[in-house]
C-alpha cells in the first residue's frame, strides 16, 4: 500500500534522512518510533506530499507521490503534529471547509455528521474550536484527515500535550480506525505503538534501525532484568547485601531517597526472576521493602536484545539509556 524506498532528505549538508526504506501493507498500523529529531517529522511530510525528498521514491498503491500528487494524496488523510486548525471557525465551518478543500464527492451532510460520529465530536458542532479542549481540538483534527474517506491514515504525533484520560480515548479511536484503515502512527513513546501497532519500524538519525512486530519489541522489553528496589534498612550493608545475592550481577545505590528508604538499581542475572527471593531475603533481615519497579530499556537495547543476546557491558548499556530521548513508560517525560 506504502512503498518508501531509499528516501534521502538533505538540509544543507545534514541528512536528516539517510537513506531509508520500508513498506505498510493494506490493513497494517505501523507505528514509526524514534526519539526527537529522529527524522520522522520529515518522512511523515515527503509521505503526505508536503515536503519533497532529496532523492528516493515514495508511491501509495503503486502512484509517486511527485508523479501524481493529487491522485496519491486522495488516498491519504494527514493529521499533522500541529493540526491545522482554523480557531475562529466553528467545527462544522472547519469541516465544511476542508470538504470544499478537498473536492470531496460524497454526500456532504451525511458524510460530516458519520465522521464526526466516529471521532465523536457530534455535541461540540456548533462550537468555536478556539473554545474546545485540547482532547476536543485532536478529534477535530483527526475528523478532517477522516473527510473524503481516504484508504491510509497517518498520525504524527497525536498525543502529545494531552491529559491521560485523553490519551486512552485518542489511542482507542486510532485502533478503531486501523479496523477499515492503514494507519501510521508516528511517535516517540514505545508505550504508544505498543498499545496500538501491529508491527514497529524504528527510526534513530534518519536510519532505519529496526521493522520488527509488537510482539518481538514487546517480548524484550518484558524481559527485563533491570529493576528499582527501594529499601528501609542501613545503606552500605543493603548494598553490600545486593551485590553478594545470588541471581544479582550488579547493584547500585541511586540518589533517590524517600523518607529512610534508599532506592538502589539492580540487574539479574538472565533467566532470573529475582523479586520473590529478594523480598524474602530482605523479610528475613528486617529491612523492608517498600518500592519495585522494573526500569525499562531504551530502544537501542531492546534492538540489540532483539538481534543479539550477547552479554554486553552493563555500564555501557546504563549510560545509554541515561542518554536515550525515547519515552519507554506512560509517566514522566522523555527519557
Ligand atoms: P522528528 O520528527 O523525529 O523529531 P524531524 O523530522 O523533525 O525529526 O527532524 C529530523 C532532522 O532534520 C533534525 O535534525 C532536524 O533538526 C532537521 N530538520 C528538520 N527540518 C529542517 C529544516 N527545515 N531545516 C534544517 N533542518 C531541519
């Protein structure tokens, strides 16, 4: 359905895409991952006919984008990181007016009212969108990409800046879309394109770095070994304790405190669950245990972990994910 192939974009003598190919067949949600200035912003653009590319191809159903534009572009509903929205219009103004932008031929009046039903912003038609949330502008946002009925559907973004109640409720309406569309999903939290994708392709400095299924990436993040264990007890024999415990490879003290408990970062050995063994061990010695928590992996070791099981340097592998900028869990900012 989408065919990228050997797309390069070229700002001055930066590439901010580097060579990359990838296909999304019919039916397919694709989630397109990567860390801020990743390159997907850009990729989103050339794919949409925004943006044109330095050299490489982009055809939907077999039409070039460049060749054909408006032919491809029919196939395609966008919404873009910052919808464009009109603020001074009300919704069904909006609507209106991206139905004549886009020449739709369906019946106007039963066609606005079936898509603003699906993204359910039916009670909010008569409305200012300068006056809707910022939950009620995304479905507005998502409406117009939904005008004309086009086959693929593409999301840049579309969480960013919600509350989480709107979030579940924007990630639901992406999934029930993908039901009757291709859709791509382009973001940077792997929590996203896990609750909503079939399969993932991972994009790190205009490079395409992984095309894996969900449940791959989501396997190796389950097997983490990586844990945060917070612990009332004395700091040094706790440590001391960590580190001699059989199933541990490495433990540390973290600066986090909360009260008189300390936080420490431990790492199991493969294969080892370790967490009912250390609660007993911590039980028997009277330091109690008041926190556990597994630290997730940043997209790089769930990469590596994904081709290769090696035993890598475990220092390396925290320092890296100190600097990784992909968001691994629902809370906090990027990592
Ligand atoms: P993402 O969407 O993953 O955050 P972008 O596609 O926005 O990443 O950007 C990819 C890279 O291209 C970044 O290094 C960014 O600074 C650069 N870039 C994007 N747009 C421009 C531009 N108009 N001029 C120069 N550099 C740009």
């Amino acid at each position: 359905m989408i065919k990228i192939e050997n797309l390069v974009k070229r700002y001055g003598g930066n590439y901010a895409l580097d060579d990359i190919s990838f296909t999304v067949n019919e039916g397919e949600i694709v989630g397109f991952l990567g860390p801020n200035g990743a390159g997907k912003s850009t990729t989103m653009n050339i794919l949409t006919g925004f943006l044109s590319s330095t050299s490489g191809t982009v055809t939907i159903n077999g039409i070039d984008i460049l060749e054909e534009p408006k032919k491809a572009k029919e196939l395609i509903g966008f919404l873009p990181e910052q919808p464009p929205l009109y603020l001074d219009m009300t919704v069904e103004e909006y609507l209106n007016f991206v139905y004549d932008l886009k020449g739709c031929k369906l019946n106007r009046y039963k066609h606005l009212r079936e898509v603003c039903e699906v993204v359910k912003i039916t009670d909010v038609y008569k409305r200012l969108i300068r006056n809707l949330s910022k939950g009620y502008r995304q479905r507005v946002g998502i409406a117009q990409a939904l005008i004309g009925n086009p086959k693929i559907i593409i999301f840049d973004e579309p969480t960013v800046g919600l509350d989480p109640k709107q979030i579940i409720e924007i990630r639901n309406l992406i999934r029930t879309l993908g039901r009757d569309h291709t859709v791509i999903l382009s973001t940077h939290i792997l929590p996203e394109v896990q609750a909503v994708c079939d399969r993932i392709v991972v994009i790190n400095n205009g490079k395409i770095i992984a095309d894996e299924k969900t449940e791959d990436i989501t396997r190796a993040v389950q097997n983490n070994r990586r844990f945060n264990v917070k612990i009332c007890g004395p700091k040094k024999e706790v440590l001391a304790m960590l580190k001699a415990k059989t199933g541990i490879v490495y433990a540390e003290e973290l600066a986090e405190r909360d009260g008189d408990a300390t936080t420490y970062m431990i790492e199991s050995e493969p294969g080892v669950d370790i967490r009912k063994n250390l609660f007993y061990t911590l039980a028997e010695k009277g330091w109690p245990l008041i926190g556990l928590e597994g630290v997730g992996m940043n997209l790089e070791d769930i990469f590596i972990s994904l081709i290769d099981n090696g035993g890598e340097d475990n220092r390396r592998k925290r320092s890296r994910q100190q600097k990784s900028r992909i968001q691994i869990s629902e809370e906090g900012g990027d990592n």
